[in-house]
C-alpha cells in the first residue's frame, strides 16, 4: 500500500512541474512572416553530375549564387 502512495506523490509531483513548466501559447501573440523576409542562413550547395564517353563526372555547384565551385572531377 505504501508503494503506491509513493507513486501516486511522484507522479502528482511530476505532473505538477510539467504543467507549470510548459509555457502557454497565446494566439494574440502570433505574428505572421511574408515570404520575402525569409532568408536562409546557409547557401545552396549540390553535386551535378554528368557522363561523358562512359565516364561519370561531378561538379559542385551554388543553387544561392547560381555559381559553379571547383572544377569537375571524374568519379568512375
């Protein structure tokens, strides 16, 4: 019987903390963001690929800066 009344006081006590710990959201305080004012905070960066005489070449490229980086390198 005592086992559950330490239980019980635990997870009241649980419980208790979650509840006042857990910050309230209030739909007044939303705001709302245009699309424009988004900026991301790192670029772009992805490998293009391209096969030439049976060899597979890749080369970086900036999808942010629309720019190549580095030069291609033969991959097989």
């Amino acid at each position: 019987m005592k086992r559950i009344s330490f239980l019980k006081k635990y997870a009241i006590l649980f419980l208790f903390v979650f509840i006042i710990s857990t910050p309230f959201c209030h739909m007044e305080t939303l705001t709302t963001v245009q699309a424009s004012e988004i900026q991301p905070l790192s670029d772009d960066i992805r490998w293009i690929y391209y096969q030439k005489d049976g060899a597979l070449y890749r080369r970086l490229y900036n999808y942010s800066t629309n720019s190549w980086i580095g030069s291609w390198e033969r991959v097989k």
